[in-house]
C-alpha cells in the first residue's frame, strides 16, 4: 500500500448529483409553479374585481365596483420596500372580508386604479346616479 500525499495529487473528480432527473424534476417543479401562479390573479374591469384561482379547479369570484365599502393594504417594512403587500376587499352586505389576495406586488397602485374606476363607475351616464 502506498500513499499518496497531497503534493502528488493533480486532480479530484466527483460525481455530479445533478443527473437527468434532477433537472427533469426541476424543470417540471417550475413549470408547475408557473401555471400555478399564472391561475392566481385579480382583474379590474369597468364594472367589477374579479378573482380567479385555481389550476384543477378553477373558483372565480366577481365583486360589483358598487359595493366596494373599502380596500385595505397590510405590509410590513420589508415587503413595503419590495413593493408588495395583502390587498383586502370589503363589500356592503358581509360581515367579514370579501377578497384576500396576498403578496401583491404595488398594491398601492391596485387600490389607486380602483378607487378612480369606482368614480368613473359612478360618473358614467348609465351608473347608479343617473337613475336617481
């Protein structure tokens, strides 16, 4: 038996753990993430906020812009100087919060855009006031 000291040592090869199917794994989790994340969302329209969720199941919730009571945002110092937070939507009619969609990045802005489409709701000629 010899030795081998380290002066003699030219090169230490080892294995790779990173074999075909770790990175058909990885892809395959990202791919999923993404549809996941693409299936999360809340879309302002002219005359609602609506939101979607779901891969397998899809669960779709509209909220009428006329019932919007208030649109709170919650942040703490970090993710406020990431730019995300946790919208929630309150309606007239339930006790509790409508909507919750967490980690929304500039929720500020949503709620901003909101606010002016519930005004232009209610400026439009054929919106609540006119009827009255």
């Amino acid at each position: 038996m010899t030795n081998v000291s380290n002066d003699s040592t030219l090169l230490v090869v080892r294995q790779s753990k990173r074999r075909p199917q770790f990175w058909l794994k990885a892809i395959l989790s990202l791919g999923i993430w993404v549809i996941w994340w693409r299936s999360d969302y809340l879309a302002l329209t002219p005359r609602s906020i609506v939101r979607h969720k779901g891969v397998f199941t899809r669960e779709e919730r509209a909220v009428p812009l006329n019932q919007i009571q208030d649109i709170s945002i919650s942040h703490g110092l970090i993710r406020r100087l990431l730019g995300h937070g946790d919208i929630r939507i309150e309606t007239a009619g339930t006790a509790g919060t409508e909507i919750v969609m967490k980690n929304v990045t500039h929720p500020e802005r949503f709620r901003t855009m909101t606010l002016e489409q519930i005004d232009r709701f209610y400026d439009d000629d054929s919106g609540p006031k006119s009827a009255a």
